[in-house]
C-alpha cells in the first residue's frame, strides 16, 4: 500500500509528461494544435488540458498581433511565416521550461 501511492504519483506525473510531448509536436510538427481533440484523446477538459501545460491564451496574443497565428475555439494555427519562430510558440505549452531558470538552450 505504501508503494502504491508513489506509482500511482509516478504514472499521473508520466501522462502528464506525454500530454505536454504531443502538444509540443503537433505545434512543431505540424504548425497546427486542436486542444479539443488532444482533450479528447486524453479523456480530459480543455481547462485540465490548459492546466497541464500551463497555458494562457494572453501569452499568445503578440504573435496573434503580428499575424502569426490564429488562435480561435482552441485551434491553434501558425503560419508559414512563423516557421521560424515555432519553437517560441511551442515553448508557451512546456510547463518544464517555466519553472527552470537554468536552460542550455534558448530561442534568440
């Protein structure tokens, strides 16, 4: 019974782990991201999904300024002129890098 706490701890932190790795490739991959279809597939709510990895649709609202992106009905869509800044824009869902002041490798 003690064991099973920490497993259990273990296998959320994990799946929360993989959610955020498929957030991240669909942006990177295919510069488009469907939050209602990756909530879905995970059987969870778009809040959770925004909760997971620490997203807040105000962050993206310079690149939504600057023609970039459009972001409606929690589809994401980047542009082919953002390719060069899509690492920016994914970075805006990996809730690992919002809490580790020490990266080895940043966008310039």
């Amino acid at each position: 019974l003690f064991w099973h706490k920490y497993i259990n701890l273990s296998l959320k932190k994990l799946q929360f782990q993989i959610i955020c790795r498929e957030v991240i490739n669909q942006i990177m991959c295919n510069l488009f991201l469907d939050m209602n279809c990756i909530a879905d597939k995970y059987n969870i709510t778009v809040e959770k999904l925004n909760q997971i990895t620490n997203f807040a649709e105000e962050n993206l609202q310079e690149f939504i300024n600057d023609n970039l992106i459009s972001f409606n009905n929690n589809i994401l869509n980047i542009s082919k002129d953002a390719m060069i800044i899509v690492r920016n824009i994914a970075m805006l869902f990996d809730p690992m890098l919002k809490n580790n002041n020490n990266l080895y490798s940043k966008t310039i």
